[in-house]
C-alpha cells in the first residue's frame, strides 16, 4: 500500500477547520458548517473520478446527510469493502480529532485508491457519515435503507472515529479477530504495541454494521477515558491523563492533533484497504 501523506490530510484538517470557523464554530448535525464539509469532501472525491452520492435522512427532525463515494474500478459489487468515518462534529466545537481526523484520513486513502488506479479484486465503498453524534443515525439510516440481501455483500466495514489524539493510544477493534490482524501487523511492523480499548464498544458507526451481522474493525486513539502508566510506558504519554482532554469540546481545534498518530493511522488504514480489498 502507498505512503498517506500526512501534509496532505493536516491540509485537509485546516479546511475542516476553516469551514467551521465560517459556519459560527462547529460543523454538527443541522448547522451550515456540517453541509459544507460534505460538499468540501465530495468535491475532491468528483475530481478524482470517484462515482458520489449525497444521501439524505431524517436526524430527529433535521435533515442529515451521508456521502457515499464508489470506486469505479475492481471487483463486482457482490463483494464489496466499505470504510467510513463520521463527519458531523457535535456543537461544541470545530470537530478536528472527532473527527476530522478519520475523515480526512479516509479520504486521503480514497484519493490514493485513484492515484494508483487501483484496481482491487473488490468493489470499495467509502461513506462520510451524519448525525453520528445524534447516536449513530446516519450510519443506521444507511444500514437500515439497504436489503438483507446486499447487507450480506458487505464483506467487511472498516471504521475510523478519532485517529489522531493529543496523548495517543493505539487502539484496534477487537470485534474480528482476522481484520484485527491485518492493523497489528502493520503497527508491529512499525514497533508500535497495541492494546483493545473498553471505550470502542458500540460506540461509533461501525456498530451500526455490527448489529446487522457485518465484519467489522478499525483503529482509535482513544477519548475521554485516562492512559493507564502502562499504557504510557508503550507510548509514551501522560499517565493520568484523557487521550483527548478537548474531546467534546472547544479546543478540538487544529491544534488538537497528534501528528504522527495521524501519519500512522492513516497508512495504517491504506494497508488494511490494500490488504483486504485483494
Ligand atoms: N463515537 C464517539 C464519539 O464520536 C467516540 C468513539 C470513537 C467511540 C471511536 C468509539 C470508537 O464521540
Ligand atoms: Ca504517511
Ligand atoms: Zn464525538
Ligand atoms: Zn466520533
Ligand atoms: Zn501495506
């Protein structure tokens, strides 16, 4: 799998956080900001001849928006590799790690898919999700909307939600055990120890995928919840402190990333999509 720039998604992350700061500080579900991102995202995903999609839902009262992006080339549908980030923020603040972070990160590896003219032994999906922070709507509305049938085409929903933490953990779903394998082998291969997070659980999209009996993984650095001094030794950060202390907050601003957790998960994320579209 090639190199994620990490240039390339903080530049992406700066127009997150220029959209915000033109739609009166957040990009949450309902507000102008939220919109606007989706039309920022789908635009490059347009020039770099991805087949898009805008598909609206009802968010308790407030229309929302999903972005699903298809890659053109590759295998036929039937067995299909969907990745997905959420891209609303919740009203507090401009969103960068949560989550800006996946979402640029996603789609910077969409936009490698194009650039190497990949042509996978699997269709790849890529969706941009809304209302997460509403409780998973956007992706449940998604999940809900498609046929048992087609459902059961979903080989596998990788999920990112939070990939670039100020105190970094490096944390992999453990709901497969052979997806899991795919992300610890590529932080093994990097000297990174990882560990299974309690925080994960039901908690972001990919349970939407989960619960209808979809394969599913993907890596987080964790939220509110304090780095162990063990878990500090591996990683080398502030024991006692929240992986993200902006998490719902203000300051998740641009200044809230940890760059070489970003740099990693980001490839770490081109290698599961190489690996597991085949
Ligand atoms: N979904 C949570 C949020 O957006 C945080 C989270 C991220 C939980 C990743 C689990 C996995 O606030
Ligand atoms: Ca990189
Ligand atoms: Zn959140
Ligand atoms: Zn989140
Ligand atoms: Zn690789």
């Amino acid at each position: 799998a090639p190199d994620i720039s990490v240039d390339a998604v903080q530049k992406d992350l700066k127009e997150l956080q220029s959209v915000a700061e033109d739609n009166g500080g957040n990009r949450a579900h309902g507000e102008p900001g939220f919109k606007a991102s989706i039309d920022l995202v789908k635009k490059k995903l347009d020039a770099a001849g991805f087949k898009t999609d805008v598909q609206e839902f009802d968010g308790g009262g407030t229309k929302g928006y999903n972005l699903i992006a298809d890659w053109p080339e590759g295998g036929s549908a039937d067995h299909t590799v969907m990745v997905g980030s959420h891209l609303d923020s919740v009203s507090e603040g401009p969103g960068i790690n949560d989550n800006g972070s996946g979402s640029a990160g996603v789609l910077e590896v969409a936009l490698a898919v194009s650039k190497a003219k990949l042509e996978p032994g699997k269709h790849l999906r890529f969706a941009w999700w809304g209302a997460e922070e509403q409780g998973l709507v956007g992706s449940q509305s998604y999940v809900d909307s498609l046929a048992q049938d087609d459902v059961k085409k979903i080989d596998t929903y990788l999920n990112f939600d939070m990939i670039a933490s100020p105190n970094a953990g490096y944390f992999v779903y453990d709901d497969d055990a052979s997806v899991q394998k795919v992300f610890k082998d590529y932080y093994k291969s990097k000297d990174i120890t990882t560990d299974t997070s309690p925080e994960v659980n039901g908690r972001s999209d990919h349970a939407s995928f989960a619960d209808a009996g979809v394969t599913v993984g993907g890596t987080f650095t964790g939220a509110g919840d304090t780095m162990t001094e063990e878990q500090a030794k591996s990683w080398d950060g502030k024991a006692g402190e929240p992986f993200d202390s902006c998490y719902h907050s203000e300051c998740d601003d641009i200044s809230n990333i940890n760059e070489k957790a970003l740099d990693v998960n980001s490839d770490a994320m081109a290698h599961a999509v190489w690996e597991l579209s085949k």
